[in-house]
C-alpha cells in the first residue's frame, strides 16, 4: 500500500480530553462529545478498497488496551515524543520506514473531515511538498508529506493559533511548496459546537449529551470559551 493515514487519537478519559469544554460541560460530558465527534471523523476517513492504509496513533502510551477494545481489528501504535510537532515527526518516520510512498496526519477532532480531504491531499503531493488542511483557530486538521521531513516541526508554537503560520513559515524557509486545503472547524469551545450544531446534534440525539450541550449554547457567550 503506497498511501498511509496517520489518524491522531486519545484516550476518550474524562478530565484528559477537550478541556476547555470540560469547563462548561464537566469532565464526563466533554469525554463523551470528544469520542462521538471522533467516531464520526474516523467513519468519513474511512478508505474504499485499495485507496489508502490507516493506522492509529495513540495517546497516552498505556491506552492501548481502551484503544483496543474502542477500535477493534485497527492498526495501533504509541504516540512518542515530548511534544506535537515530535509525535507527528516521529510518526512520519515510521510510515515511510514501513515503506508508504504519501502519507498524511489527522487528528479526531473535526467532524467534517472525511476521505475526500485525504485523497485531495495525496493527490496535492504529486506537485508540492507539503499539503495542510487550515482550522478555523489558526491550526490544521491534516498534513501530509511525500518524505520525512522533521526540520518542519521545530520551533513551532504548538497549541497556539500561529501553529498554521510558523508551519507555512517554516516551510518556506525550508523551500517547500505548500498547498492548502479547504478550512474546516475543530471542536473545542461551545462556541465550536454552536458552530457545527447540525453535524453535531446528529452525532448526540437521544443521548444524554444532547440536553447538556443544548443548555450550554442557551446560556450564552460566557460559555462558549
């Protein structure tokens, strides 16, 4: 198989996950919303035959037997490193050591991220060196390379909305040509949820967590993070 994904995955531990929503929500619920969320992403990148190979990156390392149980007959693999930009660079090694010609990371966060986005990001490789997939708070849902390249993920700011820029900075000190996908939203503010209701409400209703986030969006700007 010549193209991998690389799907980014937690733990769905109450209090480890979505925290800024944990504040609103409490531990439990944000828990809850983080694995349905992610339930989705992984169903829409899911490849048609022959199109890509999948394996999932786990955190934190002693997960795996949850990650297990969560997503049974999958390839799993520890999340290493000290941080983002390690885990990611650290993880493209192991993909192209394996022998994968593209490979691409995603994270389970953003609902509307499916198979078509991995696929355009392969193809994008065929005339740049980088694809991104921007996030509407200044970080991205995907990258994908053609090689291993770990002087990309140095001296970034990760977990700050100029992840993006210093990446496409980056890049260009590095001679890379850079190609951007569509903007997509993660979820990590209420806000975030009011955003994507409609895709969100159809992963929820019925569930405890419908009510929940209902009131949370009513009480208004003061929640949304």
């Amino acid at each position: 198989m010549s193209d991998r994904l690389l799907v980014f995955v937690k733990a769905p531990r109450p209090g480890a996950v979505k925290t800024r929503l944990a504040a609103v929500l409490g531990d439990q619920a944000a828990a809850g919303l983080y694995r349905a969320i992610a339930a989705e992403e992984i169903r829409r990148t899911a490849a048609r035959a022959g199109e890509y190979a999948r394996t999932f990156f786990f955190a934190p390392e002693d997960a795996r037997p949850e990650i297990q149980a969560w997503l049974p007959d999958e390839a799993l693999e520890p999340q290493q490193g000290r941080d983002l930009g390690e885990r990611m660079a650290r993880a493209f090694d192991s993909a192209f050591a394996a022998g994968a010609r593209r490979v691409a990371i995603v994270g389970t966060d953003v609902p509307s991220c499916g198979r078509e986005h991995v696929l355009e990001a392969f193809r994008s490789l065929d005339d740049h060196d980088l694809v991104l997939g921007p996030t509407h708070d200044g970080g991205y849902y995907l990258i994908a390379l053609d090689r291993p390249r770990p002087a990309l993920f140095q001296a970034i700011p990760w977990s700050t909305p100029s992840v993006l820029p210093a990446t496409a900075e980056r890049a260009g000190v590095l001679g890379l040509g850079v190609r951007m996908l569509d903007p997509l939203r993660d979820v990590d503010t209420i806000a975030d949820v009011e955003a994507e209701w409609p895709r969100v409400r159809v992963l929820i209703v019925g569930t405890p967590l419908e009510p929940i986030l209902a009131r949370a969006m009513r009480a208004g700007p003061g929640n949304r993070g």
